[in-house]
C-alpha cells in the first residue's frame, strides 16, 4: 500500500551538482529536504564530467577575460549580467567545494608553495579550469553525496522518477503555484503524491534525444518537459551542443574523451595521420565546441570515413598517464594505448545550452518553481557553451536559488492536502515493446535530421514524424500503467519537439545551430526574449484530468 502522503519544505528533483549543492546550501539551514533520483543516487551527467570546472584564480588571468571569453563562444546570445555574476562567483563556489573535501588536482610551484593546478580548454585564452585530475565530476559528486548522506534534513529518494508536477491550476485553484509533484517509485510500482512549499528542478540534459551521445541514460529531458506541461517557458532549445570527441568503439560509444586533452596539446587528425582544425579556425583544436565538432562532421562526411583520430602520443608517457589516468585505464581496457597510438573520435550530443526560462535568482516563471544546471537557460551560455562553464553554472544557481528560497519560504504558503493519483480507468501494458521502438526511431531521426548540421527539409521530416509519435505516445501513457521507460520517452518526444520548433524558428546560423538554408548569421534576427517558445495550456493528461 501506498504510504503516507509526505511533505517537505523543498523538494529537489534531480541529485547531480546542482540537486545536491541546492539541498545541502539548505538543509545547512534547517529545512527540511527531499532529493528525487530516478536511479541510483550518483547516476548523473555529473559523475561522468571529466574536464573541470572554470574559475578565475590565476594571477595573469581576470573576470573580465573569462567574461569576454565566454561572451565570444556564446555568439552573441548569452544575457552579460548572467554571464558576470557567474564568473564572479567562480573562487567562492570553489572555496565552498574544498571545505566539502573535494580533492581538486594540486600542483607545486616554483616557490614551493601547493596550488590548485589549472588547465586549459576549447574558447578560453588563460588557464582556468580546476580539476581532479580527469574524473572531476566523480570526484564532485561523490563527495556531495557522502555528506548528502549524512545529514539529517536531506531524505534521500533514489529510484524515484516523478510523473508530473501538480499546480494549483491542475487542482482546479485560480494560481499556477507548484505544490509537489506525483512521484513513481518505480522499485515498488506505484505513484505517490509529493508535497512541498517549493520545488527546484535539477534534472540535467536531454541529450538522449539523440542515437549517440556522451550523456548517460538518464538525460531525457525530464525537468524540461516537466515545467512546459506546468506552463514555463523554454528557450533556446536549438542549441544542442555536440561534443567533438567521443570515443569511437563498438563497446564504449558513451565514453568521452575530455577537451582537456586537446588543451593539454591532442591534435585532431585525418586517417592518414594529416592535422585539418587550421583550415576551420585559427585556434586550431582550442576553438569552441561548435566549430570544432562541425569541422569533424565535415571531414567525416566530405572523406566518408567512420571517424577522425585525436592524439597526444607526442607527450611524455608519464605526462599523459598522470594528468589522463582515468581515460588511459578506459583505452587499454579496448586495447587502445593513447600514450602511442591516437583515439578514434567522432562528435556526440553532448549537452542542452537551452531549457527551463530563470532569472538570476533561478526562478521559473511558475510560482514555486526553481531550475538550476543544465535544466535552466539562465543566459550563460547564448548559442554556445564554453568548455567547463557547466559545472559552473550548476554551483552558483545553487548558491543563488539556495539564498532565493531561504529569503522567501517562510512566506510560502503550505501545500494543500494532494490527491492520490488515480489508475481506476488504466492496466498493464501488454506491449512493451511499442516503448522501445518509438524510442529508437525517435532518436534515430533526431540523429538524422536535427544534427550538427540542418536543414529546413530534414526539419520538417523531424516535425512531421514526431507529431506521430506524440500521439502514440500520448495514447499509450492514457491506457496503461505509468514505467519509468514510459514517462522518459514522453518526456523525451515533448524535448525532441521543442528542439525541432525551435530550429525551425530561427532562420540563421549562430553557434550551435547551423543550417545549409541559412548559413549566416544574422543580427536582424529576433533576440533570444522573443524567439522563447510561448507556455501552452495545461496538459489533457490524467492527473489534469481527475487529479489523480
């Protein structure tokens, strides 16, 4: 039997960098906190960052440089006063990291002082990247959990994937406030009613949208489809970021090769062994992500070859071991020794530079409702996101939603008693196999048709086959019992749409979005304000429905 309808001062849905810094800022503070995982605790984007996380902390380096250098990559469409208070908050966030035993890489100096040790990567012209040493999120994340763990504000949920948000209006009230959301435990297979005073959306990425990502299974844009059924606004979403360097293997299709090694001195080259990123941009291999992965799209498109090769086999053995220690256990497991031999590569979706509309106090345009890291399109990063901007991003909205919500919930009014959810008109599925084949024909066509590069044509075949799938979809989730599969392919047909609408909206090429239809960028075009995909009425879904 379902247990008691629980309530909480905060509910946080989502357990990465930003799950976990927003409940531990709070509970800090003595409210009382629940963290949602769908899976395991850990199991996130965060736990697989391997590059680090960007700072000014070098005396030859300044805010203003990161600024300008994060400005430059977003092409034009990053919001600067985003842009500044992240940067200026960057040591602080990091100072807040270290006191939470995070053990960033440190390196000795000349005068025998012990330092953080910086790095470099793609768009930023000063070493500024922390790190531990190529497994940073691991380490970010493990020690975020270990004290997640261990205090007693924060009630941890893993394996618990939430079904939808409930609002005031879905109750039949007037407002449109957040007051929890209806939560599958998907270990015991029921739904339970969450209640809350306000809710923070920490979910990540919707990069498995796509057939090849670097993301883990769990980015399918839940949070994002999320606050869209609540009425927020989205934007952006046509800046699907891809990375340039995945690794190309049959048994590890997931596994990324950071951008640090490229910035540590990794040349991109053709089979044949002939360097190419010069003829693209003059930064070579340094330039942003978007340059770089359609140069490799190009190269393995114009030769058709499977991939192109990274290689940093002209650095020391011992150089590459210490500083990739990480990445060359993963490649010798698959028989590939990168201290001699160079990386198959190809470019993967890598991350969701649009999402849930903030402000910088990571509020939503539902009252109650928060988002915070990769969920949210606070401006950071415009049509580009600089390299290890995203751990970032995820630290500061943290800290600023944390002091946001401290100032406003003891004026935030109780949560109303919640509905239990209703299955009396729905039954099991006997066709499972309907879930995992619109998933793969979903992201196959993605793959296929809003990739790297676009066009108006391939657009509307994406348009016109995910109208299909949205009904079918929408048809399955009204007839049978919810599965966690279930709700993540809904969310991710809701996400796939928003993308393709949102490419089809801008008619230009900028940063991340390119189309052979319009292939310059032109500055007549809308603003970001105005391109923002309008809010729709509330979904006709059974909870709408009945409440339950």
């Amino acid at each position: 039997m379902p247990k008691p309808i629980p309530s909480f001062d905060v509910l946080i849905i989502g357990s990465g960098a930003s799950g976990l810094s927003l409940a531990l800022r709070l509970a800090d503070q003595g409210y009382q906190i629940a963290v949602l995982s769908k899976v395991a605790l850990s199991e996130g984007s965060t736990l697989y960052a391997q590059g680090g996380v960007s700072a000014v902390l070098d005396a030859q380096d300044s805010l203003e440089s990161h600024i300008q250098d994060t400005l430059i990559a977003g092409a034009g469409l990053c919001r600067p006063e985003t842009v500044r208070l992240v940067v200026s908050h960057g040591k602080e966030c990091i100072d807040w990291l270290l006191d939470r035993g995070v053990p960033f890489t440190e390196v000795q100096s000349e005068d025998g002082s012990v330092q953080l040790h910086l790095t470099r990567e793609g768009g930023h012209t000063h070493r500024r990247v922390v790190h531990a040493a190529d497994a940073t999120g691991r380490a970010i994340e493990t020690s975020l959990e270990k004290h997640a763990r261990q205090h007693g504000n924060i009630k941890l949920y893993e394996h618990h994937n939430v079904v939808d948000l409930i609002t005031e209006h879905k109750l039949g009230g007037v407002g449109n406030r957040v007051v929890g959301a209806y939560v599958l435990d998907s270990r015991r297979h029921f739904v339970v009613p969450m209640a809350a005073k306000i809710v923070a959306l920490a979910t990540g990425g919707a990069c498995k949208a796509y057939l090849y990502t670097s993301n883990p299974d769990v980015s399918t844009g839940d949070g994002i489809a999320l606050a869209w059924r609540a009425g927020a606004r989205v934007a952006n979403m046509e800046f699907i970021q891809f990375h340039p360097t995945c690794l190309y293997h049959p048994l590890a299709r997931s596994f990324l090769i950071t951008e640090a090694l490229r910035g540590e001195g990794g040349r991109l080259l053709l089979p044949d062994g002939t360097p190419f990123m010069q003829r693209f941009d003059p930064r070579g291999e340094l330039a942003p992500r978007d340059i770089v992965a359609r140069a490799i799209d190009h190269e393995i498109k114009r030769l058709g070859i499977d991939c192109v090769y990274l290689d940093i086999s002209h650095k020391p053995p011992e150089f590459v071991r210490e500083h990739f220690p990480t990445i060359h256990a993963k490649l010798l497991e698959l028989g590939i020794d990168m201290t001699s031999q160079p990386i198959p590569v190809v470019p993967a979706a890598h991350y969701t530079c649009g999402g849930v509309v903030t402000d910088l106090s990571a509020r939503t345009d539902v009252p109650g409702l928060y988002a915070v890291g990769e969920v949210a399109c606070t401006g950071l990063h415009g049509a580009n996101r600089m390299a290890s901007n995203s751990l970032l991003e995820c630290l500061v909205f943290a800290k600023q939603a944390a002091e946001d919500i401290a100032a406003c919930i003891e004026d935030a009014p109780s949560p109303p008693t919640l509905p239990p959810w209703d299955e009396s008109k729905v039954s099991d599925s006997d066709e499972e196999v309907v879930v995992t084949h619109n998933w793969l024909e979903l992201r196959r066509f993605m793959w296929d048709y809003v990739g790297i590069v676009r066009t108006n044509k391939r657009l509307q075949r994406a348009l016109r086959r995910v109208e299909l799938l949205k009904g079918e979809i929408a048809e399955y989730y009204g007839n049978f019992r919810v599965t966690s599969d279930l709700l993540e392919l809904r969310n991710l047909v809701t996400v796939a749409e928003l993308i393709i609408r949102s490419a089809l909206q801008r008619k230009e090429s900028r940063g991340l979005h390119f189309t052979l239809d319009y292939p310059e960028t032109d500055d007549q075009q809308p603003p970001q304000d105005t391109l923002m995909t309008p809010a729709p009425p509330v979904a006709n879904t059974r909870e709408a429905e009945s409440g339950g």
